[in-house]
C-alpha cells in the first residue's frame, strides 16, 4: 500500500533515525511539499543521514510513486506522521502545480445546459496563483473518460474532473478513473460510512442497495480529503487527481477547497497579483501597431486586447499581469517542449533533471516593477486622449471595482 509519509515530504524511506523530509520540498513554515512534487530527482535522499556503513536494503530503496493518496481501506486522510525536518531547510523551489479541468457530461456538449463550473474552477484556481492550463468537455463515455484522464496526466500537474459520480448508468467517472490509472475498484468502507450517515442525517428516502454498491465503489488507491471539513461531502484524490461533482453549487465548494489545499501556503494571505486594466475609447484595430511595440519591449508582462463591439463609450480593454517566470527559464523551455504542448512543470524525468536549470521566480516588488514599467510605455504610445481608466485589475468588466456590488 502506499506510504502516507510521502505525503509529508518524504522521498526516501530508510530507518527513523536516518530518515526525514526532503529540505528541497520545504514550504518555508516548518511543512513539506508532497513527494510528487520534487522537480530534481537527484535530491530524491537528501533527507536520509549518511551511515559509516553501506545498507544494502535502504541503498536499493525505489523513488515514491507519483501520488499523494492513501490506501482507500482507511477510509479517511491518513494521520500526520513524521518529523518536521531540519532546521534552516532550503526554501521553496517550486512554482504551484499546472491545473487541467475535465468536464464530464452529454449534456453540456448537446447544449441541454450551460457549464458553469469551467469559470469557477478559473477563478479559484487564479484567487490562489495557480494556473489552469487546460480545459476538455467529454461525454459520458467510458473509453473517451478514460483517454483523456490518460492525456491530461502527461501535460498537467494536477487533474480536477467535473461530474459522472452519481448512482445512474451513465455514471462513469469512477470506473474511468480506475481505468486510467491501473487501478481496480474496490469497496470503500470510508465511503459506505459516509454515504449512509450523510443520508441519515439529511432525511431523505432510504439509500437503494444499488445506489450504495455503485457509489461505494472507488479506485483502490482513492483517499476521501475532508477539505471543507469534516461537514461536508468528501472529495476523492487518487493520485494528483481529484474527483469533484458537477452540480455547479457542489463544485464550487469543492473546488475552493481543492484549491486552498493545492496553494498550500504558497502565497500569503492577500497577496495580489500585479495586474492593470486600461480602458479605451478607440477600436482595437487602431492600437495594434502600438500594441505589439510595446508587447516586444516587456517579455516578463502578459498583455490581453478584448474588443467591446457594442458599447456606446468603450471599445477596448487591455490587461496586463506580471509574470511569474523568465520566459528562458520556465521548464517547458528548458526541456524543448513544442509550441502549443503543455509541460507538466513540477515533474521532470528523472533522465533529464540533472540538465535542466532550477526554475527563477520574480518576486511581488519585481513584477510590479515589469508591469508598471510596461504600462507607461503603452500609456506614452496610445493615441491622446483614448485612455478612459486604468484599473489596478485585470476583470473585463468595464464597471469600476468600487462600484460593483
């Protein structure tokens, strides 16, 4: 079964007195990045204290599997176990995990209803600085469920799927998500307990035998995370991928919680992102020239133009954010990933890491700089008097922050 340890930073597992987290997973609070996360596999044993004599048992210890789960027989999250690690720990090396959303559901793609849950995952995926890298809109199918869970793992970090956990026929999620990832399904007596405590206490009509056989069933590795408390509903984890519910109301709980969980402590509390918003009088065909001049002067910025075709007084809006990452440095590039290709940037081969260069991060001060800097050069270009607003936000809402309710 798979060790909770790995879980809290742990990437090498020998004796306790020899073994701790790994410093290159510290989060800089005393906590640790789960294993999954460490980008250069040749620090897999710094945390294992170096013994006079060689132990063949530990020496020939496998890497953890990419996983953050816990055998689905406990039912629950597993218990913290371990050190906190050494003092004076490395500080944090790595950029949050790249996000890809799976929606799942015919209904969505005849247009019997709109999706919702795309742009809440957006927003709270941004709200925590954690990109959304990928969106896919499936039916509920079973073979096209699984192949694109499949193709989602080798370009993100993190899989969110969006819908097919219900109790009916075209319910198939769980069963794609065990396919996917080569597990069976198995009884989850965490899931069973949940299910008929959840329903007891909210009144409703007896659970049918086949309603608890079907939903109890999970991917054997699966953990329930109580991430919104002990409450609420559960959200399945298997591996770094998390099953949600597609009712939007469900979905929007869950995915705030799975994106507070995946921040991790990242970011502080309130720490925005440096971002503009310029409202324009003008049509976007006749700052395109201006535009570009200044797109080539501010790599480190990213620039948006959306036309407002039918609005009386406004008919552009450009944004611009602050990049996190030199364009020369991010992963992606270093690895020669092809253009339009997403890279899953926190899990490198271990075959490659030792080549590739640690990721460089602006800091908050320094991509305020870029974007203020960016700014006055578009503001110096654009023709006199265009400029209506400028907002310190990026939303392509053209009502002021300070007057939306």
């Amino acid at each position: 079964p798979y060790c909770s340890l790995y879980d809290e930073g742990y990437t090498s597992l020998g004796r306790v007195a020899d073994t701790a987290p790994c410093p290159a997973l510290a989060k800089g609070d005393g906590k640790y990045w789960p294993a999954y996360m460490l980008s250069d596999w040749t620090l897999e044993r710094a945390g294992r204290t170096k013994k006079k004599r060689k132990d063949a048992a530990d020496d020939g210890a496998a890497p953890p599997p990419s996983s953050t789960s816990s055998d689905a027989s406990t039912g629950d999250d597993s218990a913290t176990a371990g050190t906190d690690g050494s003092a004076g720990a490395a500080p944090l090396p790595l950029s949050p995990p790249v996000v890809g959303l799976l929606v799942i559901g015919d209904e969505i793609l005849k247009g019997q209803t709109g999706d919702l849950n795309m742009r809440e995952a957006a927003v709270a995926l941004r709200s925590r600085r954690i990109p959304l890298a990928r969106v896919a809109v499936v039916p509920d199918d079973l073979d096209d469920i699984v192949a694109e869970i499949a193709r989602m793992c080798q370009e993100v970090d993190v899989v969110v799927t969006s819908g097919g956990v219900g109790p009916t026929h075209d319910d198939v999620t769980l069963r794609a998500v065990a396919g996917a990832l080569g597990m069976p399904l198995v009884r989850h007596p965490g899931m069973v307990r949940c299910l008929l405590e959840r329903h007891a206490v909210r009144g409703g009509a007896a659970l049918g035998a086949a309603a608890l056989d079907k939903m109890a069933l999970l991917p054997r590795d699966g953990v329930l995370r109580y991430l919104a408390g002990r409450d609420e509903w559960p959200i399945l984890q298997c591996r770094n991928l998390y099953v949600l519910p597609g009712v939007p109301q469900f979905f929007a709980a869950k995915i705030h919680a799975v994106a507070a969980h995946l921040a991790a402590g990242a970011e502080p509390a309130g720490r925005r992102a440096a971002t503009r918003k310029v409202v324009l009088s003008v049509a976007e065909n006749s700052i395109v020239g201006h535009l570009n001049e200044v797109v080539g002067r501010h790599p480190h910025v990213a620039f948006g133009s959306y036309p407002f075709v039918d609005h009386p007084q406004f008919k552009t809006v450009v944004t611009l954010e602050g990049k996190e990452c030199p364009q020369a440095t991010r992963p992606d590039v270093a690895l020669g990933t092809a253009p339009g290709r997403f890279a899953r940037r926190n899990s490198w081969p271990v075959d490659t890491a030792a080549s590739v260069p640690p990721v460089v991060r602006f800091t908050p001060e320094e991509m305020e700089q870029h974007v203020r800097a960016a700014l006055s050069d578009l503001i110096a270009l654009l023709p006199g008097e265009s400029v209506l607003r400028v907002d310190r936000e990026d939303s392509l809402s053209t009502t002021p922050l300070s007057r939306r309710k």
